[in-house]
C-alpha cells in the first residue's frame, strides 16, 4: 500500500481510528476487527447490522492502539444461508490462520457461531467460548484458548434504547470482567445491540465504543 492510498484509506472512518489494512497486511499477534453486517439469522433483531457503522463513526483517533487494525467487514449473504455461513466462516479462518487475533463486532450471533467454527477448524482442539454474561466462572487455565463472547443484550436497561429488561450488566461490570479473563483470547464477537440514531441511542454506541477498546487493550496484553 503507498503512501497516498494509506492517507486516502485514513480519512474514512475506522473502529478506534485505526488504519484500514487487507488480509496480507496482518501479522501474528495483531488484532484484526472486522464489521458483521447481519441480524436475520439467529435471535433476529433488525438495526443489529449497524452496529460496526455507528461504532466507526464515533470512533476516535486518540491513543489508538498499536497492534491493532481495521479490516472492513466480512462478506456476508444474509438471504442465503447454505452460501453465508461457509463464506463467513472460511473469511474468518483466513485471518485467524495469520495468527492476528479476531475480533467480529455486529450483528447477532449468528457471526458468534461462524466464529467459533472457523477458530475450532484452525486450532483443532476444544476451544470454549466464555460469555460475559456467564461471570466467568470456568475453572480455565492461562493458557486456555478461549472464544469470548460479548452479548451487548446483557447491557441493564439504562444503557440501551430499547430495553427488553432493567436489570443487567453495567458497562464497567462487562470491562471489568474482560479484564479479569486471564485465560488466553484468540477470538471476540460483539455483537446483539442495535443503536438508536439519536440521543439515546448516541449513548449506548458510546458504552460499546468503550467495551470494544477494552477488548482490543485486553487482547493487545496478552494472557496475564
């Protein structure tokens, strides 16, 4: 990539504010995000698909991490799911076989499920995947490899525009138990939210702003 497409390529709009990078771009140890424009296929909820829109729209350039990239969004076919889910899963094999870290963010959790295929077919052995909404309580080791899942559903209602419930998980009880995980994360899925376009909405994209940039720091880390 030359100097002037990687200027061009900074001026739009980016999770975090990182660069925009390809798949020959990414390193082992990096952390790869990537959009997941789909919400019809497992616990539907429509406006789930722009959640990676909003989350690029808002995001800032400040203290972006180092290690970390934005690679678009995976290719999807919502209306074909025989064709979606090989396509997505395979998408996904390509970049976890680089050795980056994945991080998928929207939609529902169908991209969760073509997530967890795609890593068990790259790592060849059990791979658990730890909801947030679970507490964390597995008896895992460091070096566990572990799928996380962040269902921005467990959100209480205060944080969401259209609650389905007032009890539930706080933002900083959902960044706190990121950064408790001390197995070794290999694969995010952020995904359930579907924000509002005003203020209320402008709210909840902001607390999933802040969940994903605790995800990229916990993944830049490392197991503890």
């Amino acid at each position: 990539m030359s100097n002037t497409e990687k200027i061009q390529f900074d001026k739009i709009p980016s999770f975090l504010g990182l660069p925009i990078s390809d798949l020959e771009d990414l390193m082992p140890g990096q952390v790869a995000i990537a959009g997941y424009f789909c919400d019809n296929l497992d616990q539907p909820s429509a406006g789930q698909r722009y959640l990676a829109r909003q989350l690029r729209y808002v995001s800032r350039s400040e203290n972006r991490p180092i290690n970390a990239t934005d690679l678009g969004d995976v290719n999807v076919f919502p209306l074909e799911p025989e064709k979606h889910f090989p396509a997505v899963i395979s998408q996904c094999e390509a970049v976890l076989e680089t050795g980056a870290c994945m991080v998928l963010v929207g939609g529902d959790s169908s991209g969760l499920n073509a997530l967890g295929a795609a890593v068990q077919n790259i790592v060849n052995t059990d791979v658990p995947i730890v909801s947030l909404s679970q507490g964390n309580n597995l008896n895992l080791s460091k070096t566990q490899k572990i799928i996380l899942s962040v269902d921005l559903k467990e959100l209480a209602g205060k944080w969401v525009s259209k609650p389905r419930r007032l009890n539930g998980l706080s933002p900083s009880d959902i960044i706190s138990q990121i950064n408790n995980i001390s197995s070794k994360i290999i694969a995010v899925a952020i995904f359930g939210l579907a924000p509002e376009l005003d203020f209320r909405g402008s709210t909840e994209t902001l607390v999933a702003l802040n969940i994903l940039e605790a995800v990229v720091e916990r993944l830049e880390k490392g197991a503890h």
